[in-house]
C-alpha cells in the first residue's frame, strides 16, 4: 500500500503543478503572437469515411481551418473505396498535378481532391495496399527508432499501421517538392492509427512540427470494455501491465510512444488527460475539445417539416413492426453511437427502459430506439412490404424489436438483453423499445433517412456513456434543439455542467447524471425519473428545454474552441523550431 501512497501523492502534487503549469504557458502564450502554420497535415483514419466521431471532429472543424489558410490545409485518409465511388470524396485531377506525376514515380498511389464538407478542403486518399509486403522492414525500423513494440499486432493494427506509412510518405513527398525549411508546417495526427506516419516523420523531418491528438486511450477504453472498474483504481493502473493482460501491447505501445515523441500531445476533455497521464505516463500539452458546426441544421419553416416528416417515419416503422397505432403525441427518445455495449451505456438505456415499463409518473407513450450499427444482413423484407403498403396494422410482427436482419441474432447483446427482460412490445406496454442495428446513411431499406434528419424526430435523446473522452452525440442533439441526457463520465457532460455552474438539468437542455464504477442501477432509476419528468413538461416547458439545449450548442462552436488548436499549433511549432535550431 506504501507505494500506491506514494504514487497517489507524486500524481496530486504534478496535477497541481501541471495545472498552474498549464496555465501560466496559456497565459505567457496569449500574451504574445503565436506561432501559426503555413501549411497543416492532418491525417486520420476518418478523412473522407465516415465511421466515427472523429469524422464529426474533422469535418465539422475543417471550414474554419479552410477559411484561414485556403487550402493549405490538407487532409490525408485511406483509399477505402478504390475503383467505388464515395459519396465524402471528389477527385479532382487539376490538383498538384506536377507533384502527382512524380509522386507516382516514386511509388505513391493516391487520389487528389476535394472533401464534399463545407469548405470543400483538399484532401488526399491514400492506397497503401502495396507496404503489407514491408512491414516487418517498417516495423524493424520502429523499434529500433522509437521502441515501439509491433510483435504482439493483430487485427486492425496492420492495416491501421500501413496506411499511417503511406500517410507519411505522402508529406515527405509534398514538402520535398513543394516547401522548404523556412515553411511553417504541421503534421497532426489523429489516434493511435496515425502514430507511425507521425514518428516517421519526427525522424525523417525534424523541421516539421508534430501534433497527435488521442480521442480515447486505446487500453483505457479496453479496461472500460473488459468490464473493469476504470476510474476508482486509475491511480493503480499501469498502462503497460495492462496492456500485457488485455493483449493490447501494439497499439498501447504505439500510442505510447508518439505521446512521448511528438512536439505537442493532445486530448479531447480532461477526463481523457487524467486517463493519458496515468496510463500513457505522459501529460498532455493542451486539451482541444471538440466543436461543431450547426450550418447543416435546417432553420425555421424547415426544420418543422424536417422534424415532422422525420417522426412520421419513426412511428410509421414503428407501426409495421410492433402493430400499434400511436399518435404523435408519443414521446420519441433514441441512444446512438458505435456499438460499445457496456461503454456507451447502451445496456443501462435498455434497463432504464424496462423501469420505465412500470412507472406509474410517466404520463405518455414512450417510443424508443437503440441506433447502433451491429452485424446487419439485409433490412427485413416483411416490414418493408407492410411499410410499402402504406396501410396501419395491428399485430406485430415475428420478432418485433429489430428492423434489420441480423447475422448474429442469437448472440447479438441487445436482443439478448431484451430478451431476459421479456420485453417483447407488448400491446399494453407504455414503453415499446426498437433495434435499429445500421449506419443510417440514407440507404438503409427501412428508414432510407439520414441520421441527422431522423434525429430531428426525437423529443429525447439518452446517452448514459460509461467510457466517453468527449461525446460527440449529446452535442449533436442539442444542435438539432434535442434536449439530451448524458454522464459526468463524457467529457461534454463535464463541459455543460462547467458552464451551467452546477449540475445541469434537463430544462437546461441537457441532464447530466452522475455516474461511477458502481452505480448503474441508479443510473438507470435517473434516466427513468427524467424522461417521466420530462414527458410532463408543459408545452412551455418543452419549449425553454429545446430552446436551452440550442443556446448550449452554440457554446460550443468551433468558434470558440479553435483557440485552442492555435496554442497546439503554437507549441508544437516552436520546439521544431528550437530543435532545428539546436541541430545548426
């Protein structure tokens, strides 16, 4: 115990320093001009294939890099669609046509082009196929360098690693043709899947800038998922024991390696920072969290007929699938996010649920959905022909919790949850729960909806995450004037409660729930007694939630956070800068 003591006082003692640390180099920082790019690289596994919140982060955050520096902002994402063509991505062959011709010369396959987001920005899609051939050779050349530890790699790891090269060698090959050493450049990196490119060219352009921001801990967000207690033993963690008994010392190694090696390490919220020093030993430089963009939200007259067209088609799958005619009047709530059963809550909104089936406050229909993208075969083609029908039917369907078909129905954890629960959406149940297990793209076969217009159907959106550096769904919500429900565990929790001064309320537009290792059955009581609060508000009090939960969102544009990406810039900047100079 003597040691964990002493561990507990030395990390009280560097949070303290580091704080007032911190602190002072923003404020010696802002009293000075900073130090800003020519040009920025950013890469990350998200540019232009949209599977995360990380794309959210990029996309939404592009247009006001765009707007300062025209296209000297360039993004660097996989070639994942190869002879397809992506609906993110537009080719454009007048782009650095010189430099393509010799890139080819050289090797480098890639597509030039524009990002179909606001702003349009150039970006590159790289096909990094051809290096699985050398990657023991790349991987020797790591661990002699950097230590990184590639023996104990699997899954996704090659493939991550490969593109990370290749994104590399793609800003190796620009500067050499284009930029020299009295150009500012930065190289910024996204997640572990990055950090290869990124130590490639600590290496081999020292005169560049890095940054590498992680989203989430690769082995935190492991503990988090192997059902460990995260936070009440952080302090005793250590990251690479951990790594080693969760088989995750590759990407924990990575990661690892490129915080410590970069010119500026970043994270998201400063409940991930506390997770980087513990596990990663390494204190972050700056934390950036995570703005949005809200021009994509449709105003006035618009938005109505969005919003009612959207619940119009809820209740209308709704009614093909379970067989009960509800009126408009339901309240209509959702969780959504990547499929992480346990980390995203998912498992406490199902239980909330079920309580929620015998609360005798709740004072309408509740009509729920879990929007996570599970194992999908094909939409079920009996709720389509009865969607096609266009008639109202009153009996359910065989199976009536999921829209799609799945590959591992018997072995899927929210069909298996509902199950145990025996909630089947029975008739006389105040409280009927969908599955709806895919991307909602626009082409689902069922929905055929966008996720951002279907949202605006909601009146609730709950997201009781366990493990959430950021958050970016709770934002999303209170974007589209969605009053949402969410953790002190998600960083944007953290965030609305910091700027309500308090514990935020669900009439100020976001509830945030206090949550620990231990409490999910309070947690899911709280969910409960907030929705059944909620669903008898007063149709002023609906109102000043969704007008509360638009104000907050607005806090959180990227107008008022790119500040801290500068600063980033700023840092990583003038250690290049020093450390070329150390090496004249």
């Amino acid at each position: 115990m003597q040691w964990i003591f002493k561990k507990l006082l030395f990390q009280g003692l560097f949070l303290i320093f580091f704080s007032n640390f911190a602190l002072g180099l923003l404020v010696f920082h802002m009293g000075k001009n900073l130090l800003f790019p020519d040009y920025i690289f950013e890469s990350s596994w998200e540019v232009c294939n949209k599977v995360g919140g990380i794309y959210t982060v990029l996309s939404t955050r592009a247009n006001t890099l765009q707007e300062k520096i025209t296209d000297h902002i360039i993004f660097i994402g996989p070639d994942c669609w190869h002879d397809k063509k992506s609906p993110y991505f537009t080719e454009d062959p007048t782009l650095f046509e010189e430099w393509k011709v010799s890139a080819e010369k050289d090797g480098l396959k890639m597509k030039i082009g524009r990002w179909n987001i606001p702003g349009n920005p150039i970006a590159i899609l790289v096909d990094f196929e051809e290096y699985y051939t050398r990657k023991d050779e790349i991987y020797t050349m790591l661990w002699e360098l950097y230590q990184v530890d590639s023996l104990h790699a699997y899954g996704d790891y090659d493939e991550a690693s490969m593109f990370s090269y290749a994104a590399g060698l793609v800003v190796e090959s620009f500067y050499h043709f284009y930029l020299n050493q009295d150009t500012k450049v930065v190289y910024h990196g996204n997640e572990w899947m990055t950090g290869l490119g990124l130590l490639y060219i600590r290496h081999r352009l020292p005169q560049i800038a890095t940054v590498f921001t992680t989203h989430a801990t690769s082995i935190g967000r492991s503990i988090a998922g192997n059902n460990k207690p995260l936070y009440d033993y952080l302090f005793a963690y250590n990251g690479d024991q951990m790594a080693g008994e969760l088989n995750m010392q590759s990407k924990h190694s990575i990661e690892k390696q490129t915080a410590k090696n970069v010119d500026c390490f970043t994270t998201v919220s400063d409940i991930t920072a506390k997770e980087c020093l513990e596990l990663l030993d390494k204190p972050v430089d700056v934390v950036l969290p995570n703005g949005f963009e809200n021009d994509f939200v449709p105003k006035g007259a618009d938005f109505t007929k969005k919003r009612r067209q959207a619940r119009k088609c809820l209740i209308n799958v709704a009614n093909a699938l379970i067989g009960t005619d509800l009126d408009d009047d339901v309240l209509i709530v959702s969780t959504s996010g990547r499929y992480e059963f346990r980390n995203k809550g998912v498992d406490v909104y199902i239980e909330a649920m079920n309580r929620l089936l015998r609360d005798k406050n709740l004072k309408k229909q509740v009509l729920a959905f879990i929007e996570v993208p599970g194992w999908v075969g094909e939409p079920r083609k009996d709720l389509v022909e009865r969607l096609e029908s266009a008639k109202k039917f009153n009996t359910p369907l065989e199976v009536p919790l999921v829209t799609h078909w799945l590959h591992n129905m018997s072995h899927d954890n929210v069909l298996g949850m509902l199950k145990f629960l025996d909630m089947w959406n029975r008739p006389d149940d105040h409280v009927k729960l969908i599955f709806l297990p895919c991307y909602l793209t626009g082409d689902d076969g069922v929905f055929n909806m966008s996720y951002y217009d279907l949202i605006l159907g909601n009146d609730l959106c709950i997201y009781p995450s366990y493990y959430e550096p950021w958050g970016y769904t709770p934002l999303e919500a209170v974007a589209f004037k969605v009053p949402c429900i969410t953790t002190d565990l998600a960083g944007f929790g953290q965030w609305a409660n910091s700027v309500h001064g308090g514990v935020s309320e669900i009439i100020d537009g976001v509830k945030v729930i206090h949550r620990t290792d231990y409490n999910y059955s309070e947690v899911a009581d709280n969910i409960k007694d907030t929705v059944s609060e909620f669903s008898a508000f007063t149709k002023e009090q609906v109102a000043k939630a969704r007008a509360n939960a638009d104000k907050l969102s607005k806090k959180a544009l990227w107008s008022h956070f790119i500040k801290y990406y500068y600063e980033a810039y700023d840092i990583a900047l003038r250690k290049a800068s020093q450390r070329i100079s150390e090496h004249n």
